[in-house]
C-alpha cells in the first residue's frame, strides 16, 4: 500500500462518499483493497460470464449500443413485464435525478439514514425535503404509521420508502409496503426504491412490481448493478403505470444504455440458474457474518435484509479511525456513515463478502479496536472527520447544527436565509 497519508487523503479531498475503487488503487501499491464498502454481488457474474466479456471486449468497446428500447425489450423478456411499464436508467441515479425533475414538485418525504440521492438531489433543485428520522434506540427500524403520520403532519406531497433502506439494511414486509402505498394514494407519488430487495430472503415474493403497474402514483425503482455485481456498467430501471413510465422514458437521453450493459442484460437468458445461485449464496454468508461480528465485543450488528450489515462501533470509537487504518494496515476497505443524514461516525456499513475476506475483516478489527487497550481508535482531540454529502448546502446546514435535529435544521435555513436552496422542515 502506498504511504497511508497519500490513501486516507482520499477521503478527505473526494467530493463524494467514498473515493472511487479507481482512485484508491492509483495510490495502492499493487492490487486495491479487499472491498467492503460497495455493495455488490460478489458471485455474479460467474467467471465464464467474465471470459466471454473478456473475450468481447474490442467489439463491445468499439461500437455503438443498440437503442434504450431494444435493451429495454429484451430486459423485460427476462422479466415477464411489459415493456410499456418500464424505463432504464444508466445507473439508479440517473432514475432518481429525473424523478426529482419531473415528478416532484415541491417537497419529498424519506426516512434517514438512507441513499444520500434520496435526500440531496431533492435539496440541490429547490425542494423541501422532511426527514423522518429512524431511531437508533429501536434500531432503525421504521414504523409505518408514524411515517404515514409524519407525512400528513409536514404536508410532504412525495414519499419514498428504500426496501431494505439502506445503511442498515431494515426490511417492511410486503403487505406493509402495500398498506403504506393504500395510505398514501392521494400524494402525488410514492417511490418504493427495491434495490436491494432482491438479496432479502424474508419472503417468497417480496416485491411490489407489479402492484405499481396498477397504481397511479407509485414507482418501484430496481438496481441491475448491485444484484449482477456490475456497479461500473451503470444500469437500473423503474418500473410504474404505462404513463408513469412513459413520461421518464421520454425524458431520457438518446443512448443513455452503454455497450457494456446491453451485452450483460443479453446474457442474462442464459446464466438464470448462476444467477440464482449468486443470490443465496450472498444470504448465506450474510447469516455467517453477522455471527462472526456479533462475537466482537461491544459492537452491535443490526438485522439486516440486504447484501450489507450495518454495525455500531463500541462507545468512544471513532468510526474515520477504523476505516483509515483497516485501509492502510489491513489493505481493507469499509464504509464509515459519518456523512450519511440520521447515522453518525460511530457506525460502519459492511458489505457482505465470502468467509476467507470476512475472516480478514474480522482479525483486522480485532486489532483496530482491541489492541492497545480500550480507546485503540479513539481519535486525537480535533482529527475527527467533519460530515461531508457530496452537497454543499446539506453540509453547510448539517454541520452548523452539529446534531441539533431537524428543527435546528430549519432554523439555521431561516437564519442563512437558504430556504431556496432546499428547505428542511
């Protein structure tokens, strides 16, 4: 690895979450990290997938892709939905930007932590944006009629609901979904983000897909990188009514569907069954994980029903710490939630991984927290990590307040005089 300060400064100069596994290999010396902090599939795609990419590489780099519509068609034939229903995306982000721009209209209800899109996209157009937040002591698990409440309560005309939400991984069991959605009928939309949902084993059909087909004001968002281990291809999809779908897939770019995602996405009627298998195979290790960091003292993992674990660090543990030197001692990576709305630096979210890397994760901890007696991570007066969104405004308002909550929130904005650059209520 290459010297710690030339990694860790990374993260510190890096507008987003988490330098790019890109970036953090240029400052490696050798191979990059063992990688827990983005959450992908690590089975899929199987190694014969990735020789006949390998083996296509040229053609796949060289030339244009075919239309959104076509890799749509053929996305939906591997799906049994009609094609009318459906809108892809080069990546969820891009789905969730144009949501923001063509659905919301004046504020979005979501409950924190959660995907930090959810929560500054909204903000950086102009839109109040009402955090419900989870409560640590209940172990951030929502309730939905005090959600549903909430929203009433603020007035909220668009509500999102991550199932399983993610840092921690918390999961609304099908007819609560469908409970919420029936509460919720008369907002302007209602967005079921699944894209994790498809690493959860809590139940046989979890999803509500084709209830939003039927709906007039829901959309379910789906993630393909994630569930095929492909984050770097960028594609994704929503699925809604046919004039729900119709006017996101109007608004988006020509070619928005790279090479690299129509070639997967013509793969996939052929590697169902590794597919399959990917996926227990990550509920698998999820249930052996999670034993495995349960056994550390004082750190708490939280039930989770994605392809992650969140876990609180013992009292006194700074959580930048951990992450800075299980990176530049132990070559691993992990994702501290200090930037994340409604989560604090005291919390890790860890990818799931085979046993052979979590067996490493482990001992490396082990070292990190235990070693030198209690406080091993305890940072120095002043060297704790500031929080950092990716958006200037959220930081300027989150870090003024110093978790003051949501009413501190929306005092500072009056006094700032920023209520038009994304009102917090």
């Amino acid at each position: 690895m290459a010297p710690a300060g030339n990694v860790t400064s990374l993260f510190r100069t890096t507008a987003a979450h988490t330098p790019s596994y890109a970036a953090l290999t240029r400052e490696s010396e050798g191979d990059g990290p063992t990688d827990f902090c983005i959450p992908c599939n690590p089975y899929f795609p199987s190694p014969a997938m990735f020789d006949e990419l390998s083996v296509r590489l040229r053609e796949i780099l060289t030339y244009y892709p075919s239309s959104a519509d076509t890799i749509t068609a053929e996305l939906c034939a591997v799906l049994g939905l009609p094609a009318q229903c459906l809108a892809m995306g080069n990546g969820s982000t891009e789905l969730i930007t144009w949501i923001d721009h063509l659905l919301v209209r004046e504020s979005l209800a979501v409950p924190v932590p959660t995907f930090g899109r959810w929560t500054d996209q909204p903000m950086e157009t102009g839109k109040r944006v009402d955090m419900f937040p989870l409560p640590e002591a209940d172990g951030f698990a929502l309730d939905p009629a005090a959600y549903v409440q909430f929203i009433r309560t603020r007035g909220s005309r668009v509500a999102v609901l991550c199932n399983p939400n993610n840092p921690d991984g918390g999961y609304q069991p099908r007819r609560a979904v469908l409970s919420l959605l029936d509460a919720l009928q008369d907002l302007d939309l209602v967005v079921v983000d699944e894209s994790f949902l498809e690493f959860s084993d809590a139940e046989t059909e979890p999803s509500v897909v084709q209830d939003a087909m039927l709906r007039p004001n829901v959309i379910v968002l789906r993630s393909l990188g994630k569930n095929f281990g492909l984050h770097g291809v960028r594609f994704g999809y929503l699925v809604a009514n046919p004039a729900l779908a119709g006017k996101v897939r109007a608004a988006l770019p020509k070619w928005n569907l790279n090479s690299f995602a129509e070639t997967v996405v013509f793969m996939l009627k052929e590697h169902g069954r590794e597919y399959a298998e990917s996926l227990h195979l990550v509920r698998r290790d999820r249930i052996e994980m999670s034993r495995l960091l349960s056994a550390l003292p004082g750190l708490t993992v939280y039930p989770s029903q994605g392809n992650f674990l969140f876990v609180r660090l013992p009292v006194g543990t700074d959580g930048t710490t951990v992450r800075d030197r299980l990176l530049t001692e132990h070559r691993i990576l992990v994702r501290e939630c200090g930037n994340k709305i409604g989560s604090s630096s005291r919390f890790l979210r860890l990818v799931v991984r085979p046993q052979p890397d979590v067996l490493r994760l482990v001992a490396g901890l082990e070292q990190v927290l235990y070693e030198g007696g209690r406080g091993a991570a305890v940072p120095e007066p002043g060297q704790g990590a500031r929080y950092s969104s990716g958006t200037a405004a959220v930081d300027r308002l989150v870090g003024s307040t110093n978790g003051a909550g949501l009413v501190g929130l929306a005092a500072q904005i009056r006094s700032a005089g920023l209520a038009g650059r994304g009102e917090v209520r």
